[in-house]
C-alpha cells in the first residue's frame, strides 16, 4: 500500500466522524442518567449535580480517553473515521506501529488536555475542573486550549509535515494510504 502526506480537509473529515462517535461514547452515560434523574426525554449531556456528578462526569470522560486511546491501538493506528479515510497514526521516523504510551501521550494528553477545545471529552474535563477550581480557573483553560488548538492547526495545515501539535508531542504522524 502506498502511503502519503494527509491534507488538512481529509484529516478534519476523520475527526469530524471521531468527535460524533467519541461525543456519542461520552454521552451515553450522562444521557442515560439525567433521563432517569428528571424524567424527561430531552438530550441533556450534562454533568448532574452532586456526588453524581463527579461518578458520572468521570465515567463519561473515560470513555472518551478509551475511544481516542483503546481503538487506535487495536486497529494499528486508525480510529473509524481515520479507518473511513484511510489515515493511520504510525511513529514519525517511519511507518512502523506506534506503542500504547505514545498513543496515550498522543490521543489523551495531546489532543484531549494540550489541544481539547473542540473534543467532547475536554468539555466534560473542563466542567469537572470548574467544579473542583471554579469557573474562572475553567475559563482560562478554555482560552489556553483555544490558543494551542489554533497553533496546533496551523502546524497541521502550513509546515511541510503536516504534523500538529499532538503529533510532534508524542513522535507520531499521520499517513494516507492509497490503495494498489
């Protein structure tokens, strides 16, 4: 199979597919229990109020880290949307397989915490932290994860690797493989 550089507009395909699927993961729980808690029918993904909350809100955002982490290391660096577009995380000196912690450095502590102003799961991160800290101190993670997922784009869209933030982080690339 021949590999190439990703462009910017098929990597933001994959992850759009990833994000609904990952936000569907983390969602579930939060969905489930609200329903039960208030009776109603309407989608609510919020974190409950209470000692609930924190069992939930942390329920949730484990199974976020478990989408973005435990399905690129069972199917050998793709995820359903990278496996959809054809993309793989392999190490970037070369296409070999990449190993469970820099996947974890890669997927959780690159994307979600470094990166996470869009992911779902740094949502449920942030709500938690404004629980534990405040909403100030949420605020301005917010505003810094903003910052850094603006620079990690420009990293992915304007240098001749293509590699964002999260990739240089944990020696990781993204390859497109074309078929024979």
């Amino acid at each position: 199979m021949k590999t190439n550089a990703v462009g910017p507009f098929r990597r933001l395909a994959a992850y759009a597919v990833d994000w609904y699927l990952a936000t569907m993961a983390c969602g579930a729980p939060l969905l489930l229990v609200n329903s039960m808690r208030t009776g109603s029918t309407a989608i609510d993904t919020s974190i409950p109020d209470g000692a609930a909350g924190w069992l939930w809100g942390t329920v949730a955002l484990l199974l976020g880290m478990l989408y973005y982490w435990l399905i690129p290391l069972l199917w050998d660096g793709r995820t359903p949307g990278k496996r959809l577009f054809r993309l793989r995380i392999v190490r970037a000196e070369g296409a070999g397989r990449v190993g469970a912690g820099a996947l974890a450095l890669r997927q959780i502590v690159g994307i979600l915490l470094v990166e996470g102003a869009i992911a779902f799961p740094s949502q449920l991160l942030r709500e938690l932290i404004a629980r534990a800290a405040g909403d100030s101190a949420a605020n301005a993670l917010r505003i810094v994860m903003v910052a850094v997922t603006i620079v990690s784009i420009m990293l992915g869209m304007y240098t001749p690797s293509r590699r964002m933030l999260h990739d240089r982080l944990s020696g990781t690339s993204e390859i497109f493989e074309e078929k024979k």
